[in-house]
C-alpha cells in the first residue's frame, strides 16, 4: 500500500503510515537479490536525528540508517536528502535497517537556506499548513506570512493562518489580519492558553497530514500539546529582553493522532526566502494579483513599473494592500536579481 491509500485512512489507522508489501521502486543491492530474513518494507520517516532515520513501518518504529546513494524514485530532488514526511523502503533485518530508496514527494516545502544560497526542504508530502503567528509577541510581520503563504502556493500546500496568544490581546493585529480573509486564506484566531478557538483548529486535523510552521515562540507546540496532551511536547519561554523565542523545539518531527492524521511540529523560522521562485509563480501565489490577469496592457506585465497596469491601480484605489503589494515586488525583484 502506498502513501495515498493510508493518509487519508481510516481513524485510528494513525500507527500506520505505511504497510509493507508494495516494491514500486529500488532494488536491494546491484545483484537485486536479497540476504536471508532480509525484507524489503515501506515506511515512513517520522524524524532525522543526524545521519540516523526514525521510520514508521507498519506498527513499528526503528531508528535506521541511510544508504549513501538513496534511490530517488522521480529522480533526485534539489536536496537530496531525506525529509520528515518522505516515503521510504527499508530493508529490514530483525531491528535493523538500511534506507534504499525514496518514493516520489507528492509535494515539498522548500525555503532559501538562510546565509546560503541552497535550498533548504521544510517537510514532505503534507496536505495543509498552519502557518502560526502570536497576536503581539513574538511581533507578526506580514511580509514573514506573505513569504510563507508564497511558499505553500508554490508547493501545493494549503494553507491556514493562525492566529496564537490572543489572550495577548489583538489591537496589534486588528487593523490588517482582515486582509488575509479578504482574499481567501482561511483565518483562525485561537489561544493556547486559555483554548480559545481549539475547536475550530482541531476540526482541521482528522485523517490529514498538517505542518505547524511559524517564528519561534508563536507557540505551536503549546498548541500540539493542547491539540493532544499526549504529545508532551517542550514549549519554551519568550526571551525577556528580546521578546523573542529561542528555539525549543529544534528539530521536525511527524506525530500521529489518535484520532487519524499526522502532525508535523517544526522549529521556528525567523526569514523565509522563497526557493527560486519564478515570476508567474509569484502572480499565482498572490490571489489577488492572479485575479488582475489579463487587465493589464501589456499581456507579459509581471506588474512592477508598466504603464496601464491593473494591479498597480488597484493599489492605489486601495483595493488590493499595499503591504501584500510591496512583499509581491520584494520577491519578484529578488527573483529576477
Ligand atoms: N499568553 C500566551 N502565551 C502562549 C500561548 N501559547 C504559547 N504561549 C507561550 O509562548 C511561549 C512559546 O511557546 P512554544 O509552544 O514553545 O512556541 P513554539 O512556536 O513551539 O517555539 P519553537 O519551538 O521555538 O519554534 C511559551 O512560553 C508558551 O507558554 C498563548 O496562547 N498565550
Ligand atoms: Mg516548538
Ligand atoms: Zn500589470
């Protein structure tokens, strides 16, 4: 069985990310053939500790190796390096085992390393991403979320805006969060602390895979613990004279719920810049800018000083935002650079 037929599985099938059985791609070894009480087996990886790989297969968990040269079905991916999320096969012996090959990612999360100029890949083969905010500390930059947004559109990932702390209050975020709505993205406003609007969060997670993603501190793993106490997770506390987070959840992990569905905890990202993206895929990532398509004068405006442009004048009659207008162009002169 493959990665389709058990992420949208049946409840409770959550200790189960994958069944073995199924050998689509790899062979064991150059002759093919393989050792004896030696199995082949898909699974799934559900952390990275160093060169070590922790893989769901079936019922089990085993802390595995990787093989050197993986096989990478669909071919090698920018990083070729395994992910949380990637499906695998493992050759197994006893409690052993050797990561041979990677199946296809149905989609991928990548950002620009920071300082570098590689690609960095988030996570795999989700269905939908929180994106998670703090209503005032640490302090939500609309450009931050307009990169991740951008990010998710790019790699076919919906995306969720939460809205954390608003115990905090929200005078912060009043004037522009509306924005965000307007255009589609679906918005929630919750509080870890005191549970406000968990409801509507939990409602998003059965039978699915979802990535908590956000600037450290945001408070998404406060929210995984709230989502299922079961998960324990460390939260961290503010740094008191920067007011920001400090990292403490340090590396992604996949986690099943009891209920079906995975959760994918990850730690804080304080810049995203978006991996290579390409000027049409930035006018299609921001729906309102797709919507002007076609009004420009000319058929080839990316929107950016053209004469006559639909876009520029919807700036300016305020019907598109200028916040979400000037992150359009930031990254479309970066990409352009
Ligand atoms: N007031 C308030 N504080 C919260 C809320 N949710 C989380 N916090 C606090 O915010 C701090 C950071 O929470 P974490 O859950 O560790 O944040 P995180 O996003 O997982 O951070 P990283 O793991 O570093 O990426 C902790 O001190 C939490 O107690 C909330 O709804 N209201
Ligand atoms: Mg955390
Ligand atoms: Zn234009």
């Amino acid at each position: 069985m493959r990665w389709t037929s058990w992420h949208h599985g049946r409840p409770g099938s959550c200790a189960r990310p994958s069944e073995p059985g199924s050998l689509a791609v790899g062979v064991p070894d150059d002759t093919g053939i393989l050792a004896a009480g030696m199995e082949l087996l898909d699974g799934t990886v559900i952390a990275m500790h160093g060169p070590l790989v922790r893989v769901q297969i079936g019922d089990r968990t085993l802390v595995v190796s990787s093989r050197r040269r993986l096989n990478w079905e669909g071919g090698t991916p920018v990083q070729a390096r395994l992910v949380v999320g990637d499906h695998v096969m493992v050759e197994v012996q006893g409690d052993e085992g050797v990561v041979v090959a990677v199946h296809a990612r149905r989609n991928s999360l990548v950002r620009k390393a920071p300082s570098s100029t590689r690609a960095q890949v988030l996570a795999v083969n989700v269905d939908q991403a929180l994106l998670v905010f703090a209503s005032r500390s640490p302090e939500p930059k609309p450009g931050l979320i307009d990169r991740f947004l951008v990010a998710c559109a790019i790699a076919d990932i919906e995306a969720v805006l939460v809205i954390n702390k608003i115990d905090q209050g929200t005078h912060e975020i009043d004037p522009w969060l509306h924005h965000y709505a307007a255009v589609g993205y679906p918005v929630l406003r919750v509080s870890a602390r005191t549970a406000w609007g968990l409801g509507q969060l939990k409602r998003l997670l059965p039978d699915r895979t979802t990535l908590f993603c956000g600037p450290s501190g945001a408070g998404k793993s406060s929210l995984l613990n709230r989502v299922y106490p079961g998960f324990r997770l460390k939260v961290g506390s503010l740094s008191e004279s920067t007011g920001k987070g400090t990292h403490t959840t340090t590396t992604a992990e996949l986690m099943p719920l009891p209920y079906g569905g995975f959760v994918v905890d990850t730690p804080g990202l304080k810049e995203f810049g978006v991996w290579d993206p390409t000027a049409e895929q930035l006018q299609t990532a921001f729906p309102e800018i797709a919507e002007c398509m076609g009004r420009c004068r000319y058929p080839d405006c990316i929107h950016l000083h053209e004469p006559e442009c639909a876009v520029q004048e919807a700036v300016e009659a305020g019907r598109i935002w200028d916040s979400r207008y000037r992150s359009y162009r930031k990254m479309v002169e970066e990409a352009l650079a």
